[in-house]
C-alpha cells in the first residue's frame, strides 16, 4: 500500500517523492532508539505485572491437565 502511495506521488509531484525516498531512512534511524526504549519498557511493565500477580498465582495452586 505504501509503495502504491508513492508511486502516485512520484506521478504527482517528483521531487517530492525523491525526497521522501532519501528521507524515509533518516527517520527511520532518529525513531530507532524510541522503539528500543518502548520495547525495554514493555519488559519492564511485564515484569512488575508478573511480580504483582505472583502472589495470586501462587494461590491458585497448581494447574490440573484435562484430558
């Protein structure tokens, strides 16, 4: 889909799809560390719900196999 976008763009208006083309990989290299970061975050956020939940989990005792 995207591709698609931008070759109606490059129809459109050229220099404007050449310049989103050189661009699009300096973005992707300044948002790097953002997703680095979130996904650093995530682990951290599941590990606090897997501690806060360890104590119910315990609780409940173990799983049956139901066959």
């Amino acid at each position: 889909m995207g591709f698609l976008l931008w070759c109606i763009l490059l129809v459109l208006c050229w220099p404007l799809a050449l310049l989103a083309l050189v661009i699009y990989p300096i973005v992707w290299l300044i948002l790097l560390p953002f997703r680095i970061l979130g996904i650093a975050v995530e682990g951290v956020l599941e590990l606090f719900r897997a501690i806060i939940l360890l104590p119910a989990r315990i609780l409940r005792g173990p799983r049956t196999a139901r066959v």
